[in-house]
C-alpha cells in the first residue's frame, strides 16, 4: 500500500517579509524534487501576540517556518527543544513543529560556512585556519558567523565595530578561538595579513552608505565575504576582485541556510546549483 504524504505547508516569519527570497528558493526545490507542498510569506506584527500566531500555524497543520527579523529571539523564547547553535545565539531561525513539539535551530552559521566551504574549498588547508578573519559588524549575522567560525577551528579572529561595546558583548561567542577586538577606525589594522574578510555591516547595501575600507593589507590570496546581496557586487567585492581575490557574494549564504530547513520538513536534502543561484540573480535585477 502506498502512503500519501499530505502536503506540507511551511513559510517566512517576519515583519516586514515581503521583501524575501525564501519563498523562491523552497518552492523552487518543491517542484525540482516532485514534492507537495507550499511555502508562504507569513508576516507577524511585532505588536501581536508570538505564541499565539505559532500555535495558530501549529492548529492549522503547518510543519514550521523560517523566522526573520525581528523575531528570531521571540522564536527563540516559544521553542520548547533547542539546537547547541540556537542555544549559543539565543535566536532562532527555523522552526520545526514536531510531535506537538516546537522545535527551534539555527542555520545562520552553517549557511555561511557551508556556502565558504562549497566555493572556496582549494583555501581550506592547514594555514588558512591560522591566518586572522577579520570580521566586520555586531549585528545578529555577525554572531551566527562569529560562532561558525569558532566552530570550524579559525584559531584567531579580528572583530571590528563601530560600535566597540557591541563587539565586546559578542566577542564571547567566538571561543575558543581567540577574539581580538579592534575599533572601528582601526579597521585597516584589523584585516593585516588576514585570510578571510567579511563584511556584515550594513554598508555598501544599494541606497545605503558606502564600506570605506582599503584592502592593501590582506594577504595575497585572502577571501573577500560580504553577506549583502542587493547590490550582488559591492564595492568592497569590486576592490577584492582588482585585487584578483576570491570574491564571495550573500546570496550563497542565503542559499545554503535553507537547505537544513527543507531538509527537516520535506526529508529530502536539496542541492544548491547554479540554476537556482541564476534564478534569484534574475529576480534580484532592477533591485
Ligand atoms: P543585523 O541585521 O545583522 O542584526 P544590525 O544590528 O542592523 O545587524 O547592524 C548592522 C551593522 O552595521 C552593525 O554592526 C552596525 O554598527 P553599530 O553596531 O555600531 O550600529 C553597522 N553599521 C551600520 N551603519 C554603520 C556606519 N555608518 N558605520 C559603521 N558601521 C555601521
């Protein structure tokens, strides 16, 4: 006798979501892989109750959601098992309903590293977990890296802020590697023969304010990671490739942090291909 899965029904949390890519990217792997199911933009205002729209998805037979700003602490808070990711960062950002369970996990890291490990992995020898990162920014991105990075064996890492005390209030989520923190105006100091830069501050996104920041001093063959994908190519991407760097865009983070997601709902792992890299890039034109 056959089963019939009946369809999943899963989504983006967030406010505002109308902007998010997520929707593309999963039911795109829904129709690749022959699945049945949908993924919805799920807004929730901030004034509203948390646990009560969560229930209200758990009563209406959805399988989880991804949460986005500015909830990802609230899903964090709802959630009754949590992953050592999503523990470390006190924020989650999908959601899997389980047995009457709410199940809560981080992917932000792993989306990050994954992405690093898939494009760059000729980089990944002994030496290039002992050169310095240089990681730019405090912000919630900036602690799911933070720790991925401590995670992965990076032995020493160059965190930059303009704000120092924001930098200072992470810095513990990097153990045990060591954390040195460097102010803000220091920031060419700060990435000094390092192997990887990243960049999570909000600057360079298109309309925003521009990355002042001279790359002279990486190492010759550092990677240059900006999570920022509106504009794909920022400026601080644009300097690395005059530089003949290896220049990493935020879509592949965005990318290959979904994959965990459809893994626990749909039971079948996706692959992240240059067609549906393509697709988002074309959906990302004009942005
Ligand atoms: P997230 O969305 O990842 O949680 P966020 O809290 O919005 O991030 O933070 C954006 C990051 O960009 C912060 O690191 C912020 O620095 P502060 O902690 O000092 O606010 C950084 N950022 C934003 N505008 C900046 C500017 N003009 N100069 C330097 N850094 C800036």
């Amino acid at each position: 006798m056959t089963t019939i899965r009946k369809p999943v029904s899963v989504g983006i949390i967030g406010w505002p979501v109308s902007h998010s890519r997520s929707p593309l990217i999963h039911n795109y792997w829904i129709a690749k892989y022959g699945l049945s199911g949908n993924y919805s933009r799920l807004p929730i205002d901030p004034a509203d109750n948390f646990e009560t729209k969560i229930r209200d998805l758990v009563d209406q037979d959805y399988q989880g959601a991804n949460v986005t700003i500015p909830h990802k602490e609230a899903a964090f808070a709802v959630s009754d098992e949590l992953d050592s990711m999503a523990q470390k960062l006190g924020a989650v950002n999908l959601l899997s309903f389980e047995a009457g369970k709410i199940i809560g996990r981080n992917t932000d890291g792993y989306g990050f590293m994954a992405h690093l490990e898939a494009a760059a992995s000729r980089y990944f020898n002994s030496d290039f977990k002992k050169k310095p990162v240089c990681l730019l920014g405090a912000g919630g991105a900036t602690r799911a890296i933070l720790a991925a990075l401590a995670d992965h064996g990076f032995e020493l890492i160059h965190l930059c802020n303009r704000t120092r005390a924001r930098a200072e209030e992470i810095a513990h989520l990097g153990a045990p590697s060591q954390v040195n923190i460097f102010d803000w105006e220091h920031r060419d100091l700060a990435l000094e023969d390092a192997g990887l830069l990243i960049n999570t501050t909000s600057l360079g996104m298109a309309g925003g304010l521009a990355l002042d920041i001279c790359l002279k001093g990486l190492s010759d063959d550092a990677i240059v990671y900006d999570i920022i994908y509106t504009p794909l190519e920022t400026d601080l991407l644009k300097q690395a490739k005059a530089r003949e760097l290896l220049a990493l865009d935020g879509l592949g983070m965005l990318l290959h942090q979904a994959v965990p997601s459809f893994e626990v709902w749909f039971g079948v792992r996706p692959d992240v291909t240059s067609d549906l890299y393509d697709l988002l890039v074309a959906d990302l034109v004009g942005v």
